[in-house]
C-alpha cells in the first residue's frame, strides 16, 4: 500500500478526499475493485449530489453505507456548512467493508472533523467496518411482522453503492428478500435500505445504474422503493463513458434525490448533462409526478424523458391504452442456447442426410430485413430436428424477431425483422437465444399484423420511447410485455400500407409513423 497523503493547509475536507481516492486506486488492483463493485464518486458528481439536499436542521444525522474515502460524506457536509449558518453539530455513520480502505477513510473523516471543528461546528462519526446490509438485516424483514426493532434513523442517507449481482443463496440476498428476488444487483437493496432508514422528514440521495427504472427484474424493488420515498429530483448522466471514466463505468448512470414518503407529489426535476464537463450548463424540466411515476401502476416504471423531444413522445405514446396481449400475442425469448445445442448446430446444408431447420440469430436480423443464411464462425445457420431438439424448435409461422441486444452505437436500440413461415418450405425454426420473437400462440399472426409490429418496433418515435425508461444495451420479452400499442386495427392499417408499397427504409418508417400519431420526432446526436 502507498503512503496515505497528508491534508494541505486549509484544504477543503472533499479535496482531501478525492487525493485519497486517487491514491488509494494507484496502490489497488483494478480487478479487486470491480470484484467489489467500488467505483469511486468524482468530485464534481459528490458536490452535485450534495447540493440537492434541502436540510434545515442545527443538528442532524448523516448515513454513508459503502463509504469508500468518504468523499460524499465530506460534500455534504461542506454543502451544509456552507449555506446552514445555525448548523451546530453532526452525527456521522459510515460503513466499509474494504480493510485496506479503512485508514484512507479513517484520515479523511479525521480531517473533516477539526477542519470544522475550526468552524465552530462539531464532528462526531463512527466507522462500521462490517457488512451494511447485514448490520440492519433485521429491517428488511417483512412489515407485516410484529415487534421489528427500529435502529438507527438518519437525516440524510447519502451514497455510491457497490454494483455487483448476487448469488440466490447470500445471506444478503435473503434478508432482503422482500425487497429483491433471484440474483439480485446489491445497489437496490442499499438503496431501499437506505429510504427505510431515513426520519420522518428524511432526505436521500444515491448515484446508480439506471436500470432499476423498468423491467419485471426491478419490479419488487420498485414497489418496495417508490411506496417510501418521493421522488423530487433525478439527473441522469447521458454519456455511457464520461461519468466513471476513470473506472471504465459503461452503464448509464442516475442521480436519484428524494424524501421520505409525503403527500406532495405534484412535480419531479429532471436534469441531465453527457457526462462530468458539462455539469455547469445542465439541461433542465420540471415534469408532473404521474408522467414520471405512476404509483397507481403495478409496474412503477420511471420514465426519464431528457429533451422536448423525448418529453413529446412520451406524452404521444402513453397515449396507447393496449398492450401485445390484449391481441392474443406473446413475447418470448429465443430457446436455442448455442453452447448447449452445439453439437446440434451445422454449418452447412446436409442434403438427404439429416433433417435440418434454419437457425437464426441476432446477426440475422437489421430493421425489417431477415437475412439468412449469412456465414459466420461458430454461427451456424442449421439445427438438427430430433428428439433432442424438439422442445426448442419453434413450428413455422409467422413472426417478428427483435434482437435482445444492441450495441451501445447503435442508432437504434430497438431492432426487429418479419419471419413469415407460410412462404418457407421448413415444418421448424430454430431461434437463438439472442432474439426474442413475437408471436400469436392461439393462432397465427398475419401477415398485416407482422409488418405493422415491425414497423412500430423500428421506427425512431416507438425506439424514442424505450430509451426514455431503458437504459440498457438489453432489450427484455419482460419490458416488451409492458411496453404501450395502438389498436390491433391501426397496427394491421400500418402493415397493410407496407405490404402494398414495400418499402422498408427507414426514412419511410419514421414518415408512416409520425404522419399516422402525428408525431415529429427525430434521433437526437
């Protein structure tokens, strides 16, 4: 370990901190770091996140799980000293479970303390060098329960989580049971431990993954969450790159300020910047709290609309009452896992030899256009048809594959083709599990129907709105389930006006879609 730096004459506490940072990363292993799940907080984002917070009280208490060096602790506290001229004193917890970050953070909270202490305010703070969520495990429990002890309640709960999956069986895991399920992300149960740890009047600030904000795999948390805690304020970082730049975070990343439960849910402030260099000039819009949020939905997708554009849109599309189930029609995820069915799997036509379906992945599949074969190591466009494969080949009929993935460049992140299995020769269709595919499982889709899912799955206003709850790379049969339609009549109109011209640029897509919702949107760059 390097030698810990010493504190500058009449250095800010947060400066302080960030060189601690930045010291203690130099003697650390970049693959330990991303086992843990540490991304140390930049600067600029701790004061941003520090500044959100409205407390007005002399004495107050202030909760940091997973605290690293303590930079947002030091940001919150110089933002409150700064602008809390009756700020008396303050009580500081923090947690850390990294044993070679515990004299970086006992030094940083040390020098916050007589830095302040110089400033007639007085520091006290504690350091839990145990587990966060097993220290307070018992608060996750089931509120039903009787007798659950109330520990430690806090003013503000500020905090960079660590962001890593959890297997089913951590005890983590299964103390906070009613908040998660499955492998779940540990930064959601910080987060919803955090809201149950606030007073009556307490705020809470946390930077994470935006993915809690939709999709069933978040959906228990959410309902746990957002019945805690309103909503006042959200930044959301666009760039993928800029915001943990030193870390090579590449997830899309939120800011999310709220407060313990109130009524007042009248308005939501969303801001956005591309990254850190641009957090001085921030884009900002104040939304309805039901446009945001609809807490009477089972579903509580957060909806974070960065732009006129994108607010237009989401405004256009909510408008769509039905959902693909409404019309008999399912979305599913592809059933050919490639390394289970490899030996399975050909690379070439075996004429008069075996019985052979087309396989297709995503490679296959670009906006309205299904291409097949197309040669590709280890991608080969041939599955046996056996007993073997016979649970995971689909009959030939008509659908829509939509990739799963996109890459984070592409323009768009939605991309789907028609399949119309009543013009090919094959009984069977083999679709890798890369590929969703929608289909009508009682029945058939028509060929209208096809067309007009594709067109809307393409076009730039239906991709618009995805991205304002989505900030994957992933595109979930779960999310798609969800995702707002018109009428089964207007979708079989647009797929009649395709299958009459045939045209299937994008150009077209996007003129056939705004004309028809009059809608006037473009990619924003």
């Amino acid at each position: 370990m390097s030698k810990i730096p010493s504190p500058f004459v009449d250095e800010l506490p947060s400066q302080y901190a960030d060189r601690l940072g930045n010291a203690y990363a130099k003697s650390s292993d970049a693959k330990d770091k991303k086992v843990k799940g540490q991304f140390f907080t930049p600067l600029e984002i701790g004061h941003l996140m520090a500044s959100m917070v409205n407390c007005q009280k002399s004495t107050l208490k202030i909760l940091d799980p997973g605290s690293g060096v303590g930079l947002l602790t030091c940001c919150m506290v110089e933002a409150l000293g700064s602008k809390l001229s009756s700020l008396k004193s303050i009580e500081i917890t923090v947690f850390e479970t990294d044993d070679k970050l515990i004299p970086f953070l006992r030094d940083a909270l040390s020098y916050l303390q007589s830095f302040w202490k110089s400033k007639s305010i007085e520091i006290s703070y504690v350091i839990h060098q145990e587990d966060f969520i097993l220290h307070f495990a018992d608060q996750l429990r089931d509120e039903s329960e009787l007798f659950i002890q109330e520990r430690g309640r806090y003013d503000i709960v500020i905090s960079n989580p660590p962001y890593f999956k959890l297997p089913i069986a951590d005890p983590r895991a299964i103390a906070a049971k009613v908040v998660v399920n499955g492998h779940p992300n540990i930064y959601a149960i910080f987060m919803a431990l955090g809201a149950k740890l606030l007073t009556s009047d307490g705020e809470l600030v946390f930077i994470t993954p935006r993915s809690y904000a939709s999709g069933g795999y978040f959906r228990q948390f959410r309902n746990y969450f957002f019945d805690k805690i309103t909503i006042e304020r959200i930044h959301l970082f666009v760039s993928r790159k800029d915001t943990f730049a030193k870390d090579k975070v590449l997830q899309e990343t939120v800011i999310l300020k709220g407060r313990k439960k109130s009524k007042d849910e009248s308005e939501i402030q969303i801001t956005s910047s591309a990254g850190i260099k641009d957090l001085d000039h921030l884009q900002a819009k104040t939304h309805p709290y039901r446009e945001i949020l609809d807490q009477k939905s089972k579903d509580k997708i957060l909806y974070l609309p960065t732009s006129q554009n994108e607010e237009e849109i989401l405004l256009k599309l909510k408008q769509w009452t039905f959902k693909l189930s409404d019309f008999g029609i399912k979305v599913s995820t592809g059933p050919v896992v490639a390394f289970r069915s490899r030996l399975q799997i050909r690379e070439q036509f075996e004429n008069g030899t075996v019985f052979l379906a087309p396989l297709y992945w995503l490679h296959n599949v670009t906006q309205m256009v299904l291409t097949w074969p197309i040669t590709k190591p280890e991608k080969g466009q041939y599955i046996l048809i056996n007993e073997e494969t016979s649970s995971i080949l689909l009959p030939s009929k008509n659908y829509v594959f939509l990739r799963r993935f996109s890459s984070k460049d592409d323009k768009n992140r939605l991309v789907a083709a028609p399949y119309f299995g009543s013009e090919e020769k094959e009984k069977y269709v083999g679709v890798e599990n890369k590929l969703n595919y929608i289909y009508r499982p009682s029945g058939e889709l028509s060929k209208e129907e096809v067309l007009g899912i594709a067109t809307i799955l393409n076009s730039t206003a239906f991709d618009t709105l995805f991205r304002v709850f989505n900030g994957n790379v992933n595109v979930s049969a779960t999310e798609l389930k969800g995702m707002p339609f018109p009428s089964i009549e207007q979708i079989i109109e647009i797929g009649t006006e395709f299958l009459n011209k045939g045209d299937f640029t994008k150009e077209k897509i996007d003129l056939v879609i705004n004309n028809y919702f009059e809608t006037e949107v473009v990619h924003e760059t």
